[in-house]
C-alpha cells in the first residue's frame, strides 16, 4: 500500500503564532468577569484622577524640567495607558520568534517615523555596480558603485517628533496605573494589580491641590484662580464612592485571577487548553456560575452594608461636631483627626460585638 | 484567621487612613476607612459559615502499577450557614491525575450535600496514603477563613504488575503428598492422557476407554500423567545495585513484574511458594498457597525497596536448610556486582537443588541514561555474557531479560 505524505503547509497555524485562547479563555463567564473588572478599574482610576488633578501633583512640578511639554491629561493618558496595557498583554501571547518580530517591527516603524525628516538620499548617475572610464582613459575602467550620500535635510521636523514622542510616552507615569491594572487582570497577574493600587496611593500622597498655580500660569494649568475648597463632608461622601470604587476594582480582579485559576486546574501543564470533554466542561462552568453569583451577591450585600456603615459613621462625626454642647468645643473633632476618632471608636465597639456572637475556637489541650 | 489578602487591605486601608491625616487628603481618609469597613464587617461573615463534614470513598483498597483508582469525596454541610469551601486532597508526589481534580471550590448551603469525584494513576509499586484532606470555609471575599485538616488518610498499595504466562517452564523433581497441576512425567492422577492399560479389578469405571473397548473387545482404562504440588522458592535481589536505571526502568522493579507475574501463576496451579528477597538482610514470605498468600506476596514485592550489598553465596547458605530438598528456586537478579555466583550455583546444586535465573540486565538501563561510555559498556557485556554462559554451563536454565522485553519472553531459550 502506497504510503501518503501528507505536504506540511507553509502557512504557520494561528495556534503557533499566538495563544489567542488566552485571551478568549475557556469559560464565556471568566471572560465577562474580565471585562467588568477592566470598566470597574478604568471609572476608578479616572474618577480618581478628577479628584486628584495630576496637574496638582508634585510629578508635575519637576517633570517640565525634563520632559518639554509635559501636561499630563487624564482623558488621555487613562485611556492610553489601558490600551498600552492591554496590548502589552496581546504581546506576551504571541509565540517564541513573533515576539521578536513585533520588537522589530515596533523599533524599525518608530525609528523610520523619526528619522523620515531628517533624512534625505541624494543618488548619484551611476547605477548600480556601473564599470566606468577613470581619468577619461576609454581603456582605464573601473566598477563603482552608486554614490548614496544621506544628507540632514530638516532636522527640525525630526526634534519635534522626537519631542512629540517623549510627550506621549511621559503619559506613561500617570498611565502606569491603568497600564498595571489592565495587564494584572487580562495576564492574571496578582502582583500587577497590588502595583497599581500601590501607586495609586503614592501618586495621592503626592497631590498637593492648587499646587500647579504656585508654579505655573492659569493656561497651564486650565484653572484661573484658586478653586473653592470643597467641605471636609463632601470630600469625605466623594472619598467614599472612590473606596468603594477601589473595593470592587480590587475584588473583581482578584475574583478573575482566582476562578480562573480555578479552571485552569483541569488544564495540564504546557498545555493551551484542557483536556476536559464537552459534558465535563459544562459541569466546570456550572459550577463556576454557582460560585460567580453567590459571590456577586454577597459582594452587593456587603457594598451595600458598607457603603450605609462607612455614612453613618461620617454622619454621626459630623453630628457630634456640630451639635450644641461640649464635644463640639473641640476643634479636632471637625477636622480629619475627628472622623478618624469617631471611626476608631465605632470599630472598637464592633470588635466588642464581633467577640460575642463570632464562632468559638476551643482550643485543644495537650 | 486572617488571609494575606485581609492583611494586605486593612494594612492599605489603614496606612491610606494615616497618609490622609498627614497630607490632610479627606479622600484618602473616606477612602480608607471604607476599606476598613469593609473588611472589619467582611470578619462577621464567618457566623454564618457552614458547618462541613467530608467523607472519602475509594474505588479499592490495592491496585496493580499502572491501575487507577478512584476517589469520591461526600461533603455535608449540617448547619445552617453558608458560604465558600475549599477542599484539597494530599496525593502522594508519584500520583499523575486522569481525571477530574483533587481541589475543588464550593458554594455550600444550609443542609445542603455535594460530591464531587477524581482518578488517579500510580505507574510504580509500593505502599502509598491519599490525605490528609485539607479543608477550607471561608468568605466569599477570601479576607477570613477557617481552615480544617481532617486527618481522613486512605493507605493503599500498588502492587507489581502480573502477566500472563502463555507455559510452565518451572518443573520439579520432588513429588509431594497432594496432588496439583505440575506433570512430573510419572504415572499418576492428573488430565493429561498418558498411556492405555487393561482393566483390573479396583478401577473406577470412570477411567475405562469405551471405544478402546469396542475395538478390542476388551476392557481398557486410560492412565494419565501424575500433577503434583511444588514447593517453589522466588529469590529476589534487591540489593542496592538493583537499583541501576530510574522509575519503572531498574532491574529491581523488572524483578519485582516478574516475580508478581510468578507467584500469581504458580499459585493459581495450587503450588506452594515462598518469597525471599535480599539485600540488606533476608526477608521471607514462607511456603504456602491460595489467593491470601498471593496477597502477602504482592504486599511484600510493594514493600521491597533497593539497599544492602548481601552475596548470593551467603544468602543461599543460610536459606537452603529452611528450603525442601529438591525444590526449584527462581532467582531474579541482574547478577551485578557479586564474585559468588558461580560458588552459589555450584554448592546449590550439588545439594539436588535446580535454580532458574531470570535475569534483568542493567546494562540497557546504564545505556539508555547515556551513564556509561562505549568502551567500559563493551567490556561490562562481554563479562555479563561469559557469566549467562558459565551458569548454562551447570545445566541451569537463565533468561538474559532485555528491558524492553515481556516476562513471557524472558525465559524463552534459555
């Protein structure tokens, strides 16, 4: 029997270019989880930078120095450093040599965008490889070649691309937070979100408002003159929704890495995809559909319980402060120091509570 | 207790509550403090978490290498919480899973009873335990949990693989009292036909040959070939140079396969075995039959791990007064590293003892791992072949066993 040989075709297999089942997963639900921590994270963060104008922060004061141009917008750069992030992640799917290819290709695109300004090529009469007469002797010939001369034509035009370039990538020390965030959660990638949050923090730590007037002008700045301090209350009730803005963006993205986690179990190792049939897969997604709205509903319970705690303190503060007596001769008591009193104390008689009706550890005896 | 996830937000809900007063950020403080919140109030979850009890079921106690078994774990919440569980099952490293998984993650209910199921396959002998079950019943969050270890443990065994002998190549020149399934080519109570003979008085009418007699005219009675019982000696070297090769590839584990493989066969044909392993020092199984002492058998080959450097020819001095005369004996060994194996043949059978050699050669093993150069691997067959010579030249039967050979085969033209 004549054997058949089967032609291996030229064409790489999509599968050995890039894992796209990794993005998509195997579960439509891990997927729709994804999705709603990626929105959560991206309204926090912007939210987050509403209230805290990065035109305000210390970053800001320095970095004109050193970057020309430098006006970090949050519509910009939020937006952006999501999408860096997610392509950073479509990246990290691509296989072995693609990987290098896209480097590359990235460089040499960049490099030509640049450069195309100022450079110029100037070409000579000959072609190339011409035999031509030296010396005007007919029998004295030689090989040239053709003479490429690159001259700098505008190098102008290529500083202000340059210049352009390093204005957009500075949208990357603000945008780092969407970026981490946006890769944490399509790559799984704890570490990622906790930097985010992290520098979410830091860059917080850093804001100074009104601080851009001190040192910049009012087109600059987009502000005319110092705005009105908003009250402590609003800025408190604001703080709020950012807390628990930053609540669900840590918790559905800790819930994606851990269901996905979770299906990736059945999934043997080097391997894209899991060997499980048809009927045992649907029995996976079951489950995880159980686990997913149990979770949800317990998550809009204790936002909700949450929310109407976290209000009832800052009301009973702004109660105690403002009432007629002697607690309200106290001035701390109205500023931050007094919320965070009052809150000290509401979760001591909590623990107090939680001592009495929380479940018993008999503790063994040897 | 407290999770590193629980301790990572309230340590960034605290120090976001202090970085508020110190740069007077009120967002920072609300911020905070909401985290806090959540986590504290997170902590009064676990009142309503379910009470759980977990139950193991096995598919079988012991399973040949390369068996499965399966493994159903019964869990049952008895309170009336709810709430998030965990369950994980300790397997033993050389496990490999087939199907399902040994973690599962649950949302139980009150009263609420769920199952879930895993394989597993173990591809080498020895004695193994599945648990403790690790257990845990946590919020839905994962900022507290309580965790359990139910010390639930499964001991089961893997015994050798057994094959199927297509011959009996093992005779023996000792008959015994009872009668069993080993032809000693004696006249005698047996199945197979030996020779014809004329009726005498005392012959059961069983035996008569009625067409025999319908063309003699006469009475004839069939005579059969005399089966008896053996009593069969495995000798098995577990020395620690046994041990050459890695995983199901070692001549000990070869010798384990075919020594399993024996005893099942000899067994079934109602003989008398006795297993003796060496190599640090003499383990013994001694003589007997039925299924039960298949079981001892197997057991001690899961036991049997590779140490000690005992000589054949100490082993067989102190063995043969406990060994009846004229017994065969099976040696699986690879014959490495022992100066007295042609003194151990000879003083064995100038006592009327007959010893068959199944011998696993390492050499292939040492080859296949690329552990030894061509020279020295040239020199060790041509000293292993002289040796297989030497123990034919006592009139002995040996099978020099390649690795990639069945045990079926082993002995064939030898």
């Amino acid at each position: 029997m004549e054997e058949i040989k089967t032609k291996k075709s030229r064409i790489p297999q999509i599968n050995s270019i890039i894992n796209y089942k990794d993005f998509f997963g195997e579960y439509p639900l891990i997927f729709a989880i994804k999705i709603i921590s990626s929105i959560a994270m991206f309204y926090v963060i912007y939210e987050f930078y509403v209230y805290h104008n990065p035109l305000d922060s210390l970053i800001t004061k320095y970095a004109p120095k050193v970057i020309a141009n430098f006006r970090p917008d949050p519509n910009i750069f939020v937006t952006w450093g999501f999408i860096a992030g997610f392509c950073f992640y479509i990246f990290t799917l691509f296989k072995g040599k693609y990987k290098l290819l896209i480097i590359i290709l990235t460089l040499a695109i960049v490099g030509q965008y640049i450069s195309d300004p100022a450079l110029d090529w100037q070409v000579g009469e000959y072609v190339i490889p011409a035999k031509v007469e030296t010396n005007g002797d007919a029998e004295q010939t030689q090989w040239k070649w053709k003479p490429v001369k690159i001259t700098f034509d505008d190098k102008e035009g290529t500083n202000e691309r340059i210049a352009d370039a390093k204005n957009r990538l500075s949208n990357i020390i603000f945008g780092i937070v969407p970026f981490l965030g946006a890769y944490g959660i399509w790559k799984r990638k704890g570490w990622a979100i906790a930097a985010s949050v992290g520098l979410v923090i830091i860059i917080g730590f850093l804001y100074n408002p009104n601080l851009c007037l001190e040192n910049y002008d009012a087109t600059y700045c987009g502000y005319d003159t110092i705005e009105k301090e908003l009250t402590w209350k609003e800025y408190l009730s604001g703080g709020i929704f950012i807390g628990l803005g930053f609540v669900i963006y840590i918790e559905l993205s800790y819930a994606a890495i851990k269901y996905e986690n979770y299906a990736e179990q059945f999934k043997p190792a080097g391997l894209d995809s899991s060997l499980l049939s048809d009927v045992q897969k649907k029995s996976v997604a079951k489950t995880l559909r159980t686990l997913f709205v149990s979770y949800l509903i317990n998550l809009g319970v204790m936002l909700f319980i949450t929310f109407s705690v976290a209000e009832i303190v800052i009301n009973i503060n702004y109660y105690l402060s403002t009432t007629e007596g002697r607690i309200q001769d106290s001035i701390e008591l109205q500023g931050p120091y007094g919320i965070v009193f009052t809150s000290l104390i509401f979760f001591m008689l909590l623990g107090l509570l939680r001592m009495f009706i929380g479940a018993e550890y008999d503790i063994e005896e040897n | 207790m407290w999770s590193k996830k629980a301790v990572a937000v309230a340590g960034g809900a605290i120090f976001l509550t202090l970085a508020g007063l110190i740069r007077l950020n009120y967002m920072f403080i609300s911020a905070g403090l909401v985290m806090l919140t959540f986590v504290v109030l997170s902590s009064f979850l676990d009142v309503w978490m379910p009470n759980v009890v977990v139950r193991r079921e096995t598919s079988s106690d012991n399973i040949f290498e390369d068996g499965s078994i399966n493994v159903k774990f019964l869990i049952k919440n008895t309170g009336l919480g709810l709430g998030f569980v965990e369950i994980y099952d300790k397997l033993p490293p050389q496990a490999r899973i087939t199907k399902g998984s040994n973690y599962t993650l649950l949302y139980m209910k009150p009263w609420q009873e769920v199952s879930f199921e895993y394989s597993l396959k173990l591809s080498l002998r020895g004695h193994y335990h599945l648990g403790p079950v690790r257990m845990r019943v946590k919020d839905a969050f994962d900022l507290f949990y309580n965790e359990k270890i139910e010390e639930s443990i499964h001991s089961f065994s893997v015994f050798p693989q057994i094959e199927i002998l297509e011959e009996q190549v093992i005779t023996s020149r000792a008959p015994k009292l009872l009668s069993g399934s080993m032809p000693l080519n004696l006249i005698g109570s047996g199945t197979e036909f030996y020779s014809l003979r004329e009726f005498v008085p005392g012959d059961s009418l069983r035996s008569v040959n009625w067409k025999a007699l319908a063309k003699k005219g006469k009475m004839m009675v069939n005579e059969t070939v005399r089966e008896d019982v053996m009593d069969v000696i495995l000798l098995l070297d577990a020395r620690e140079v046994s041990a050459v090769g890695g995983g199901r590839d070692t001549p000990l584990e070869m010798s384990c396969r075919a020594a399993a493989t024996y005893a099942k066969q000899l067994l079934d044909e109602r003989n008398n075995v006795a297993l003796m392993t060496y190599g640090d020092s003499i383990k013994r199984v001694d003589l007997d039959r039925g299924e039960h002492h298949l079981f001892k058998i197997l057991t001690s080959l899961s036991s049997v791990i590779p140490e000690g450097n005992l000589k054949l020819e100490i082993v067989l001095k102190d063995l043969l007064p406990y060994i009846p005369s004229g017994s065969p004996i099976i040696l699986f060994s690879s014959l490495d590293d022992d100066h007295t194996i042609s003194e151990a043949f000879t003083n064995t059978i100038s006592r009327g003892y007959t010893i068959t050699t199944l011998s696993p050669s390492s050499l292939d093993f040492e080859e296949k791992m690329k552990r030894i150069p061509l020279q020295p691997l040239l020199i060790a067959r041509i000293e292993r072949e002289n040796m297989i010579s030497e123990i034919r030249s006592f009139g002995m039967s040996i099978g020099d066993w390649k690795a990639d050979e069945a045990v079926n085969t082993a002995l064939q033209g030898g």
